[in-house]
C-alpha cells in the first residue's frame, strides 16, 4: 500500500516514480507548490535515474530505465522527459 499518498496535501504538485522493469509506481518524496517547481524536481529525480541506472545499460527512458511523472494537484499525472512530456 501506498501510505505516503494518504498524506499527500490536495493543492500541491508531487512526483510518483515508475519500475518500468518491476511494473509498479513508487512515491518520491517532496511536494510542490506550483509546476515549474515540479518540473524541476522532476528534471533532478531523471539526473539521479541516469547515474543510478546507466542509459547505456538501461538503454534510458526509451528503455527499463525508471520513469519520472509528475502528479497534478487534481491526481492527473504526466510522464516527464527531459524533452518534453507525454500525457
């Protein structure tokens, strides 16, 4: 169960993580106030994915490499890239 989404305050932005190895989503702690502000934590969250899990073993976000989505404050979500997005 995801315990941290219990407490996830309704007005702020938040960023949930995808295994796309595994096939589950994580919580990634922080919340923000605006989508700028998530997008940045976004951007860092793919810089620590490229370190952790090599694109080239992972074969990157194309690839097994995590995902990073960014969670609205009404709980639709996004897929972010460094290039852009995909809804």
């Amino acid at each position: 169960m995801n315990w941290l989404g219990l407490f996830r305050r309704k007005d702020r932005w938040h960023l949930e993580g995808w295994d796309t190895f595994a096939g589950h989503s994580y919580p990634i702690a922080g919340s923000y106030g605006s989508e700028w502000m998530a997008r940045i934590a976004a951007r860092i969250e793919l810089w620590k994915l490229e370190r952790q899990q090599p694109s080239s073993s992972s074969g990157g976000q194309e690839g097994i490499q995590d995902q990073v989505w960014i969670v609205r404050p009404d709980g639709s979500r996004y897929r972010y890239l460094l290039t852009g997005e995909k809804t």
